[in-house]
C-alpha cells in the first residue's frame, strides 16, 4: 500500500525534527521569500541552511548518519 503524506526530504538520511522561535519580522521575511518561490518556511528554512553548509568548510554532513542524541 502506498504511504499518504509528504515524501522524505532524503531518501537516504532520516529526519530530525527542529523546533525554533523567530521574532515576527524575520518570520515575516521568511514568508514573504516562500511565496514568492512557491514553497513552504521550512524549505526555505532548509534551503539556506543548506546553501550555509555548501559556503561553510568547517560544517560537515554526511549522509546516513543522524546527529541525534
């Protein structure tokens, strides 16, 4: 049977669920840039972790292992 609900964000590394406070203005801006690109806070939230990792040397992921304690 088929699963229902949003795919996996990666086929091959489990996620982790991330809770975070903003203050409205910054969340204002992230809304803004997500309607603009047709995504949700959390992709842009993702997306530019993501870019922040790829410009950081120093930040290292590696695929299939969780960072959860």
């Amino acid at each position: 049977m088929k699963r229902t609900g949003r795919p996996p964000i990666d086929e091959e590394d489990a996620s982790v669920p991330v809770c975070v406070s903003l203050p409205g203005r910054q969340y204002d801006a992230l809304y803004t840039r997500a309607q603009a690109a047709g995504v949700s806070v959390p992709e842009v939230i993702r997306r530019d972790l993501e870019q922040v990792g790829a410009e950081d040397s120093h930040i290292e992921t590696r695929p299939g292992r969780s960072r959860r304690r």
